[in-house]
C-alpha cells in the first residue's frame, strides 16, 4: 500500500466527512455527537440531573452489538436489569425505573409489569422493552433523529459541525477540528476497498473492522506460527543430537 509521507500523520477532520460519504462503496456515516453526549456523560450525570429529564441517547444495533465496547457511549447491556434495549425504528425505549415514576407516573404495582406496556413521549407512543439502572433513556435508533450519533446528512451538517466545533472550542478540546468516533458503513463487499483508501488518506486513524481484524490475525499470528515452527524445529534437532549421542556404543578396544 503507497501512502505519501506527507499524510503521515493526517486523521479525519470534520471536513472530510462528504467526501468520505461520497466514497464508492459507502452507504452512511454516523458520527459522535460531542457536545451531545459529553453534555450527558460529563455534567448532567456529574451534577445528579440525569431525572431531572429523559436524557436519550440512540444506537445503533450495528454498533451495539459489535463495536460498542470501543467507544465513550454509556450504553450497553451491562445496565440492563430485565428486558432488553430497543431495535432500529422500531419505537421502542428502555429506561430506568426512577425515569417512569418521575415523568410517566408509574407506581411500585405498574413498574412490575412495565414491559410491554406504552409511553407517550413528544406526541409519539413507544413501547418499552427493557429496564435499565443507569438514569438514561434508550431509544430506538432513526437515522433522521439525532440522540447521540448523528448520521450524515448533507442538509444538516454545517448545523452539526458548527455546535460541535463551538463546543470543543469553549471547552479547550485538543484539535477540535478531528472528528470523534466515526462509524463507516459499506455496502456488501466494499469494505476492504473503503479501508483501503481510508488507510491511504488518513493513515493517523485508529482503524476497526472485521476485514481490519482479519488480515491483523493471519498477519499475526502467521508470524507468531513461523516462529513457533523454527523454534520447534531447532528444539526437534537437538533433542535428535541428544538422543543420537546417547545411544552409540562404546567402542571396544582388543
């Protein structure tokens, strides 16, 4: 792979984001909302306001159930205490039991049979699916709505781009202009190809996914194979010399 030295150290800007969703092969692109979830995570969760409102954060369940671990967002099922978290469009929400007393007038009887039942939240009706411990409410994921990850959209993007670079700003962020926590989606039998141009132009990235993880495990471990075999060769060859030595008879002497 050629990358020019002069891209050595380049990572993905804000900037880059339309060109990187134009890319052949790519079908969205999510990305963190920093001043969103910083805001939830960093001040409302430090300060003991998380019931104060529904604080809701929306994911993915490509990114759930893959690559969730490998990111700053406070979800997961770790916080589950029944049920489950909500799928895709699906008008569905999880949320704490302290959540549904406050604003949907649940009782100790009610919460016991939460699950299944419906709430109306901004005019919408959800069903919910879960019970979680953590003080935020997950929502069903809508590309259109942004809760956390916001996906590309060329009409909205300066309005993203602006909150968050204000954001950074204000609160001193080192290099505010890089883009936190992208998530590229490809089309079917694109992913090596977008890697690999990603990898050529923004080589200062940390890179995962499962074609990254693929070719980094038979990289790996074929050399970690290669070494064991000489080691067990040279170990064989001597054991041989040993054994070898051992077994020859004592010339006699008439």
């Amino acid at each position: 792979m050629n990358i020019d030295s002069e891209n050595y150290d380049r990572m993905i800007s804000y900037e880059d984001i339309p060109d990187i969703a134009s890319m052949d092969g790519v079908e969205n692109v999510i990305l963190y909302d920093t001043s969103y979830l910083d805001h939830i995570i960093y001040t409302t969760a430090r300060e003991g306001r998380l019931l104060d409102k529904l604080n809701l954060i929306a994911v993915p369940e490509a990114i759930a159930q893959d690559y969730l671990h490998q990111t700053a967002i406070p979800y997961g099922t770790e916080d589950l205490e029944e049920g489950r978290l909500p799928r895709d469009g699906a008008h569905e929400i999880t949320m704490s039991k302290k959540l549904l007393e406050k604003h949907f007038a649940y009782t100790n009887e009610t919460l016991t049979r939460a699950i299944g039942s419906m709430v109306n939240y901004e005019n919408e009706t959800y069903t919910i699916v879960g019970i979680n411990s953590y003080d935020i409410c997950y929502i069903s994921f809508d590309a259109k709505r942004n809760y956390g990850l916001y996906q590309y959209d060329a009409d909205t993007f300066n309005e993203f781009v602006t909150r968050n670079l204000n954001y950074k700003k204000t609160n001193e962020y080192f290099h505010p202009e890089y883009a936190n926590e992208i998530f590229i989606f490809t089309a079917d039998g694109s992913e090596k190809a977008v890697l690999d141009k990603l990898l050529q132009e923004y080589p200062a990235e940390n890179y995962i996914s499962s074609e990254y993880v693929s070719v980094w495990k038979k990289t790996f471990n074929g050399s970690v194979l290669r070494k064991i075999i000489i080691i067990n060769s040279i170990v064989v060859a001597l054991l041989g010399v040993i054994l070898l030595l051992l077994n020859r008879k004592p010339s006699s002497k008439i």
